[in-house]
C-alpha cells in the first residue's frame, strides 16, 4: 500500500514509499537474512493474467 503522508511532505523514493504488514514483514526477514530487495509499482495493472483463459 502506497504511504498516506506522500502528499503531505516531499515526495517518498524507492522502498520507503510503501507501507503495511507484508512491507513490515519483507523488511524484517531482509535484515535477518541479509538480502536487499526493491518494490516497484505494476504498470498493466492486470491481475492473475495466467487464469484469464479459463
């Protein structure tokens, strides 16, 4: 989910733009594990396109 307070400040770059439990949760397990990770918005806006031909 994008961040609320976006319109508010200057606008949020890269991962900090997004917030919520599975970003609290990726976060966590990148810092236990050790592994860097990059959100990026979905352009298409299709979803579950694979089960679309059924």
């Amino acid at each position: 989910m994008l961040r609320t307070d976006m319109l508010k400040s200057k606008p949020l770059e890269g991962n900090a733009r997004y917030e919520g439990f599975c970003i609290d949760l990726l976060s966590e397990m990148a810092r236990i594990v050790g592994f860097e990770y990059g959100m990026s918005d979905v352009l298409d806006v299709i979803i579950d396109d694979v089960h679309s031909n059924e």
